[in-house]
C-alpha cells in the first residue's frame, strides 16, 4: 500500500479492497443446470442450453403489420439522396480519440487482438485500419468477425444457479470492432442532441444526466403535491420492468423508427449491418456450444446498443397526458400523476396511462413483466400510503409496495428514506473498518497513503 501512486493499478487496489470487504465472489465453475426436471452437468451440455435460452428471446411473434414497416423500409432503402455533414468519412482523429479512451486490460475478442496492440500499431498499420475503418461506413458492410460474440455467463448475486436466466451473459467480441462502434457512437449521440430528438424524459446515456435527475424529479413533485393546502393529495407512482428488454428489441422496428426520426441514411444502413448475421456461441470453461443467430435483440458490450434502444423506446411517452409525469432511463420506465382531493378520483386516469404504456409494448413487440411491475401511493397519511388504487398491467394486477428501489435509491411512500439512509450508513462503516484494518497509531499506512485509498 505505501507504493501506491497516480500511475498504480486501480484495478488491483480495487480487488484488495472488495476481498477485505467480503465482496469477493467465489467462482462456481461446476454448477449443474436444471431445466423441466432435467439435470446438466457436463460443459458441452450447460452451454448448450444457455445457447437455447438466448435463442429462445429473440425469437419475437410475426403478425400482419410487419410487411408494412418492411416495405416501408425497403422503399427508403432504394431512394438516392445526398450525403450531409454528419455522413462525412471517419477521419485520423476520431479513430485516434476513440484507440486513446480504449481502457487496457480488457478481453479480447476470438481475433486475440486486445486494445494494447492497437494503441501500440504504427502509422501505417493504423492508415490501414483507417481504410478498413472507412469502408465499413460508406455501406461495404462489416466483417462477419467483428459480429461474432462469445458469451460467458456470470451468476447474478442470491440467484438460483441452477436457472439459466440466473446468469449475466458477458459478450466478448472483437476490439477492432468495438472502436468502430464507439466512433459511430459518438457521431449518432451529437446528432440526436444537436437536433434534440430525443424524449425530454429520457435521461439514461446521455451526457449531463444521471438517475439522481430522475429520482429528484419524483421526489419533488410528489413532494409539492404533499404540501398542497389544505390537506395535501396523494401521488400515484407506477414502476414498469420489461423482460429482457435489449434482448428483444424489434430490429425491423427500430430501423423503421430510425427512418422515421429522419436520421441521415448512412447511419440507418450502418445500423442495418451493424445488427444483421450476428453469430453468438456460449462457452463454458472454455467449451463451446454450436454457433446460433440472433435475429432480434442488440448485442451486450456495445457502444451504439444503448443509444439504439433510445431510439426504439423514444416515443414511448408521446400519447402520455400532460398532468402525468414520465420518467425514463433506458429501459426504467416510470410514470406519476397527483390524486384528486377525494381519494381515487383520479384512479381511471392513471389506469388509462398504464394501458398507454402497455399498448406501446405490445405494439413494438415488448414484453412488461406484470409480477415486477409495481405501483405506490406516495402521501404523508398512512391511511393513504395503504391504499390500492388496484391498477393492472394488462390481466395482471400490479402490486402496491411502500417502498421501491428506483434508479438505485429506496423511494419510501412516505418519503423520509429512513431505509436509504441506514444502508448508507452501513455502506460508509463497512468501508471505515476496511480503513481501519490497514493502518492503527503504531502500524501500517502512512497519513498521506490512508489518504489515498
């Protein structure tokens, strides 16, 4: 610890201090999958049914209206037009920019080419990476390579690991094509902000905004409509969760949204590329499955995913009514409205509101997830803090809690945070006592090193 600088490794130091705090995560390397009463036990078999499960999410229902946004696109596939600014050819310096910000120690893809190699290529390696580079936007497509992903799973924390579901699939693909990624990334975040396509509401991956705005925003209205005289009205609050959502993003949808937001087609047909003969296998202590092709949903990892599902969630809140207030981060989806002064009065509304949304779901192919989808009664009387507005998520009633995890803060129906506030607490003396173990008045670290941990 006395060596620690500037320039040291933050990861290690970071692994050092989680291991004291009790955070260390035991691999699990011989867990046995269990699906319909079946047991799996060998690699080849657990990965297979990993494969099978993720196939199985993006496989999204056909219906009639599909033919009419494919024609639609195919007709502006076809249509000539000029290129504008934001079109223009990827240039030495956002590639550079992009290989720059690339963090080190990252896996690699199955190409085996890590970050470290290409911020070490020479000029004429990188001119040609450049031209590789270039080809891919103006619409020659991009390597099959760079659209292949292996997917390792991680076991979420207290789940069941003998689901499949219970586990976070990490896709590891190819660095060369995730700078390219990056570089488009950026591109598409300053013409959607420069133009303000984007939802007023929407706050997730966008520059100079967090999910603190997001949580303030409902605190403090359901804050004023508690001090509204004389007796304060009640706010009515409903917190949607969507099953798997990235996985089963709509990829015919989302181009049809991108035309219709009108961005410049070099984009669109990047996106197209981009998504399109995505091959994906799961390994499992280094056995694999068979290759298997997503056909909807945006690949884990990527730059230009988040920035994608904006897009495709963007008009979400469109039809919502003015005196209702919609709260997005990416796929956290939120909306409150005030009660009347007589209790409930306002009840049909905020249904009307929750059969908005789930339209909006239905109608692009998104599944809500009625049993986690939650509503609360936020007031300063107990009495209305207990109330069930009874609203439904489709047939599926949704559930009143008196408290919510929202956006990472524990939002109270009484709004005083006393279980926010003690897991703080906890947190903050979790993390004095690993100070503590490193240094007393006689022993360890200096003044200056506690400093810097």
């Amino acid at each position: 610890m006395e060596e620690l600088n500037r320039t040291s490794n933050t990861k290690k130091i970071f692994q050092t201090v989680r291991a004291i705090d009790g955070k260390v995560q035991h691999k699990k390397d011989n867990e046995v999958l269990e699906i319909n009463g079946t047991a799996y036990i060998t690699d080849k078999d657990k990965a297979e049914q990993f494969a099978k499960t993720y196939r199985s999410f993006s496989k999204l229902k056909a219906r009639k209206g599909d033919r009419r946004i494919k024609r639609k696109i195919r007709k502006e596939h076809k249509m000539a037009r000029d290129l504008e600014d934001s079109e223009c050819d990827i240039t030495m310096k956002e590639m550079l920019r992009v290989i720059k910000e690339a963090s080190n120690g990252k896996a690699a893809g199955k190409d085996d080419i890590p970050y470290e190699m290409v911020k070490h290529l020479g000029p004429k390696a990188l001119g040609m990476l450049l031209d590789i580079y270039r080809k891919c936007w103006r619409g020659a497509g991009i390597p099959s390579a760079w659209r292949t992903a292996c997917i390792k799973t991680l076991l979420k924390e207290d789940e069941d690991p003998k689901d499949p579901t219970s586990y976070r699939p990490i896709s590891l693909t190819s660095c060369l094509g995730k700078m390219l990624e990056k570089i488009v990334a950026n591109r598409l975040i300053h013409l959607l902000e420069d133009r303000g396509l984007l939802s007023n509401n929407q706050a997730g991956f966008r520059p100079g905004r967090s999910t603190v705005d997001q949580v303030l925003k409902l605190v403090q209205d359901a804050s004023d409509n508690m001090q509204t005289q004389p007796s304060g009205l009640r706010t009515m609050a409903t917190f949607f969760d969507y099953s798997k959502a990235y996985d089963t993003v709509w990829r015919d949808g989302l181009i049809f949204k991108m035309l219709q937001m009108k961005l410049p087609f070099q984009f669109i047909i990047y996106v197209r590329h981009f998504l399109s003969g995505r091959w994906t296998t799961v390994s499992i202590n280094n056995v694999e499955c068979q290759p298997f092709l997503l056909r909807n949903g945006l690949p884990q990892g990527s730059s230009i995913s988040p920035l994608l599902f904006l897009i495709f969630i963007n008009d979400i809140d469109v039809d919502i009514d003015l005196e209702t207030t919609a709260s997005l981060f990416a796929d956290d989806t939120s909306a409150w409205r005030a009660d009347g002064k007589v209790r409930g009065s306002q009840r049909t509304l905020m249904q009307k509101e929750v059969d908005k949304i789930m339209e909006w779901a239905d109608r692009w192919k998104m599944k809500v997830n009625g049993s986690k989808t939650k509503a609360m009664v936020i007031a300063s009387s107990t009495t209305d803090q207990q109330w069930d507005p009874k609203l439904t998520a489709g047939e599926a009633p949704i559930a009143l809690v008196q408290e919510y995890r929202f956006l990472g803060t524990i939002v109270p129906a009484d709004l005083r945070f006393k279980e926010q506030v003690e897991q703080t607490v906890t947190r903050c003396r979790k993390r004095n006592r690993v100070l503590k173990c490193m240094s007393t008045k006689s022993w360890g670290n200096s003044l200056e090193t506690q400093g810097t941990i």
